[in-house]
C-alpha cells in the first residue's frame, strides 16, 4: 500500500477546488451566452419577419432561424454537461454525445449543398453516422448488461 503524504492531499484538494471554482465560473458565463442566445434567437425572428415583404419567411430565413435556436440548445447542453460534471464529479458520455449530435444537426441543417465540396459533405455525413451509432450503442450497452 503506497502511503500519501499530507502535502499531496492538501495539494490535490486545492487542485480539485480550482476546478471546481473554474466550473462554475465557465457555468455562470454559459447563462450570459444563453440569455444572450435567446436574444438574438428573438432579434433574428424580428429581423426576418421586417425584411420586405414584411411578415414572410423564406426557406433562407427560416433555416437561418433554426440554426439560431440550435446554438442556444447546444449551449443549454453544454451547460447540462458542466451542471452534471460539477455534482457528479464525472463525465456523462451520453449528454457529450448528444451535445456533439445536436451540433452536427445544426451544421447539417445550415449547410449550403451549392457551396460546398462533396467530400465536405460526405465527410460531414461520416461524422453524423459514427456520432448516431456511437450515441445508440452508449444507449444500448447498459440494456444488454442489464439482461
């Protein structure tokens, strides 16, 4: 049994507490994006629906909107993993893995397929189905375990 000096512990404890400190930090900063998020969702919306003809949304706008609500969605998930992490005191793979499928998601839908390279696009597609299938597998193991 290996023994630990009190300096390392009291060292490790002070590790641990700025951690913890630098988390909320980072939490009390992700509400400002999101209150600002939700601004700017509502400023979007706003200006779309001002721009001649007034009232009517284009295909354009209405992704572009989308893909407003989709930031403030990923930052409120981002804020559920530093929430999670902060009273858990550990990583939940399965909130990261949706974060990060949330995030594709919104690229997918803003993506301009006139614009872009087709490797850019099949390679953005890879991401999608390796993302999906490893959500899905996180999801099932612990079913099979269970059984």
């Amino acid at each position: 049994m290996k023994l630990v000096k009190k300096s390392d512990d009291s060292f490790l404890w002070l590790l641990k507490q700025t951690i913890h400190f630098c988390l909320k930090a980072l939490g009390l900063l992700m509400i400002v994006v999101i209150i600002f998020g939700v601004i700017d969702v509502g400023w979007t919306i706003y200006q779309r629906l001002m721009t001649a003809p007034v009232f009517i949304l284009t295909i354009g706008d209405v992704l572009a909107t989308f893909g407003a609500f989709m930031v403030v969605l990923i930052a409120i998930e981002i804020f559920q993993n530093i929430i999670l992490y902060l009273r858990d005191d550990v990583i939940h793979v399965n909130i990261v893995l949706s974060t990060a499928l949330m995030a594709i998601a919104r690229k997918v839908i803003i993506l301009d397929f006139e614009e872009l390279e087709p490797m850019y696009i099949f390679a953005t597609g890879v991401v999608l189905l390796a993302t999906g299938v490893t959500y899905y597998f996180v999801h099932k193991l612990p079913e099979k375990v269970k059984d």
